[in-house]
C-alpha cells in the first residue's frame, strides 16, 4: 500500500526537527511505529519501510515550482505615481487567479496576513481575497502607488495584469 503526503499540506510547526522521534498512527488498530526524522528536501523521494508489507512512498510536492509562462507586458509600464483605485483592484482580482499569494508576497504582505486573509474571506470567494489582501496593502505601505503595483505584477511573471492597470 503506497500513501502520497503532500508536505506542503502540513503544518510546519507539526513536522519535528531533525533528530527528533516522528510518530505514524497507522491501521485500524491504531498501530504506532516511531520513526528518527531526517532532513527532506525536493531532490530527494525516501521512501520508508514499516513492518513487512507496508510501505509509504514521500513524494514532495510544489506547486509554486510548476512552470508557467512568463507573460510580458504587451504595452510599456505605467509610470502613475497616483494611488490604486476600486478599479485597479477589480482588474487584478478578476484575473489573478493562483498568483495571488506570489503577488502578496511580493507587496511585502507576511505569510499569516495571507493566510488570515485567506480564511476571513474565501467563503466569499477568490474575488474578496485578492481585493481584501490589496486594501491590507494600501493600508499598510501608504502611500502606494499604480506603478509598484505593476512593477509586483511584472516580478512574477504576470505582465497581462500590469498592462491591465492603465
């Protein structure tokens, strides 16, 4: 029987440090087995062997590694120094799509603004995540301005939606 655990799924605060003892409950009696952790990282697949017919595959995956194109602007950068707009925001709200985080990420916004942006928010969808994450944002960083909102969607790779804050 082979399990895939996706480790980005985990709580890293959950996955013990190096040396330390990782405990598997597995079966449907509850069977223990206590494993030393070692260092995992993406160019390595351990695969673990536990009792004589059991055996769990690692396999790591990330999906902020997958290769997307890089989509160019199609017309110069803006050079507006004037703050963003509702409309601003709609535009990128409506087409981010997936790269929301990488855009967060580039804006400066930590990890658990993201993630409690994520949780407020996403019943209402995408849409109200991305917009609530660039009002995090503009409020934190005041004074912001069009054009380093362009330049963050240029630096990951989403020149459309800069072109689309003209």
């Amino acid at each position: 029987m082979a399990t895939r655990i996706d480790l980005d799924d985990l709580v890293e605060d959950a996955i013990p440090e190096e040396g330390n003892k990782l405990v598997i409950n597995y079966g449907q009696s509850g069977s223990q087995v206590s494993l030393p952790t070692v260092n995992i990282n993406s160019r390595s697949t351990p695969n673990i062997q536990i009792g004589k017919r059991n055996h769990m595959q690692i396999s790591i995956v990330h999906p902020s590694t997958k290769t997307k194109p890089n989509i160019k602007c199609k017309i110069p950068l803006t050079t507006s120094t004037a703050e963003p707009t509702k409309n601003h925001f709609d535009a990128l709200a409506c087409h981010i799509g997936a790269d929301w985080r990488k855009l967060g990420r580039t804006l400066k916004l930590s990890k658990g603004e993201l993630e409690t942006l994520k949780i407020d928010y996403e019943k209402e969808g995408q849409y109200e995540v991305v917009y609530h994450m660039l009002l995090k944002w503009m409020s934190t960083f005041c004074p912001v301005t069009v054009q380093q909102l362009a330049q963050a969607c240029v630096s990951i790779g989403r020149g459309d939606l800069a072109d689309s804050l003209r």
